[in-house]
C-alpha cells in the first residue's frame, strides 16, 4: 500500500495530505525513463568501447581466417606467376629454338580477357575486401588464359617434334653399302672422267665399287617411288622418295628385292650390287636429289663415320678419276 503523504499548511495551520496529479506523474514516469535510456546508452557505449560482444568476437576470427587464407591463395598464384613464366622462358628459348620455330609473341601471351566488367557483381555488393578479392580472381584469369596459351604452344612443340624427327628420319644420312674401311669409294661427285667416252663429264653421284652382291642399304626412311630395269645407262635401279624434298638413286644393280610403293626403313635391304647398264665393273652408283638438284652425297654421310673418317672419304671423293659408269 502505498504511503500517505501530508505537508503542513500554514494559512490554516492544519496538516493537508498531499495530491499528485497525473500530468505531474507522467512527467515524472517519462523523466525517469528517458533517465534510464541515457543511462543504458551510456553503458553500452562504455561496455563496446571497452568490451567487445561474442558476435563481432566470432566474426572478428572469422575475418582473420579469411584475410589468412586469402593470403594463401595469392601467395600460391604468385608462385605459379613465377613457375609459368619459366617454363614460358624455357619454351620460347630453347623448345622453339631448337625446332626452328618463332617465339609466341609477349602480347598474346600477357593478353587480357576482354568484353563486360567481369567483376561487377562484386562492386555492386560492395563487400569487405572487394577490391582485394576483384584484384585476385583478375591475377587467377590471366593465369589461366596464360596456361591456356602455354598448353596449345605445347601441342604446337609435340606437333613440330614429331615433324622433325620425321624429318631427320628422310635425310640420307649413311653409306648405302658397308665400308667400314673406306676402300669402296672409286669415284666422287663432280668432273669425271667418262667410262665409255674418255672425257670429262659431270658425275651426278658416287660410285662404291663392290663385289656382285654386296647388299645396298635404304640410307633414310622413305618409299620406294621407282624400280626400273633397263640394259643401257643405269641399268637396274632404284629411286626412294624421303620427303621434305630429298630422294636417293641406287644404280647399276643386280637385282632390288624391293618394289615400287613400299616403305622402307634407313639400314634396311634393297637389293644387291651389280653392273648392269653402263658400268665397267661391279659397283653402286649412288645419288642424292635435294629439291630435284642432285647434289654431293659425301655431305650426309654423317651417321656411321666418326670426324676422321668423314675428313678421310672426303680427301678420296675428291681425288679425280674415272668413274665406273654413267
């Protein structure tokens, strides 16, 4: 029950009980009120200058961890930044040089991705680290574009080894018959003198005199693109075709043990030495065509000779003689 209040009036000298309005009780309900919200607002601003609540404690860790693996990630796509550049390096400087072909031009390779803002999204949310995040995926693009390139320069790489290998395949790049001793090389490339006519004339080849039925190897990979017989000029002989512009002749022999379409293989038979045609004795007559030019063999012979016996059969290829037929 609530106590009574009095308060002394002196005009009647009589104690008269005291009457609270209500205007003055809601004046008094509100002051206190607006009293304790201050109070409240002061304490909380107090307590979150000082204090920090659990909510922005957890959200506080959670930014951390992302701020720590965000450094992560770009900390690992700087070092494939560096791991690609070299192998960009090692492409451009020694994998196409050595296949003879153009390095890929700097401005394709650092190319950016063109077209809309890919990253709007991002920026229209405005959210923590945008500009961080944006920055990163822009360096994870390029990296991609650039492993991208470096993949199909790759291919390219395969595609041109290959091609060469085929390519050093087709060079004529052995004798056509053993000479181990390099005492079968009669007559070398060049002014000659004529079995029949006695004087001198181009010799298109060179002539490696041998027993009838020495073995002829094929000395590239090729296909046999002509066998022909006949009883004057190069008798029985055989034509391969190499590719990459480069075909061997093989003439006055006994007989080939090859025919017109097959493939053959450097080192392998194609028939055996005779004197077929004109010939004055047993002997291979051997050329090699370069772009329909035929041209000295002694230059490719450069598989099965080591550096002083190649200088040796080129000082016999160069001693003028007669040559064995035609």
């Amino acid at each position: 029950m609530a106590r009574i209040k009095y308060y002394y009036d002196t005009e009647t000298c009589k104690y008269e009980r005291v009457k609270v309005k209500k205007q003055d009780i809601v004046l008094n309900l509100l002051g206190l009120g607006s009293l304790i919200v201050a109070i409240a607002a002061g304490l909380n601003i107090l307590f979150s200058s000082y204090f920090v609540s659990p909510k922005e404690v957890i959200l506080k860790n959670e930014v951390a961890e992302m701020e720590f693996y965000y450094e992560n990630i770009n900390n690992k796509v700087s070092e494939l930044h560096e791991i690609l550049t070299a192998l960009e390096k090692r492409d451009d400087e020694i994998y196409r040089m050595v296949l003879g072909a153009e390095p890929i031009d700097p401005s394709i390779r650092n190319a950016g991705i063109g077209g809309v803002d890919r990253y709007k999204e991002i920026r229209d949310k405005d959210i923590i680290h945008g500009e961080d995040i944006i920055s990163l995926s822009e360096d994870i693009d390029k990296l991609r574009r650039k492993v991208y390139i470096q993949s199909k320069s790759y291919d390219d790489i395969i595609e041109l080894a290959e091609n060469k290998a085929k390519m050093l395949a087709a060079i004529p790049a052995i004798q056509p018959i053993s000479n181990e001793k390099l005492i079968r090389l009669a007559s070398g490339f060049g002014y000659r003198v004529h079995p029949v006519y006695k004087v001198k004339k181009l010799h298109t080849g060179i002539d490696f005199s041998a027993p009838i039925g020495t073995p002829i190897y094929a000395t590239a990979d090729g296909v046999v693109s002509n066998t022909t017989i006949s009883f004057g000029g190069y008798g029985k002989h055989v034509e391969i075709d190499h590719g990459f512009g480069y075909k061997t002749h093989y003439a006055h022999m006994h007989e080939f043990v090859v025919e017109e379409g097959q493939k053959v293989k450097r080192g392998q038979m194609i028939g055996y030495v005779g004197n077929t045609g004109v010939s004055t004795a047993p002997h291979l007559h051997y050329e090699v065509i370069k772009n329909d030019k035929k041209i000295n063999p002694i230059h490719y012979f450069f598989n099965d000779l080591d550096a002083e016996e190649y200088e040796k059969i080129i000082e016999l290829a160069s001693i003028e003689n007669q040559s064995l037929g035609m």
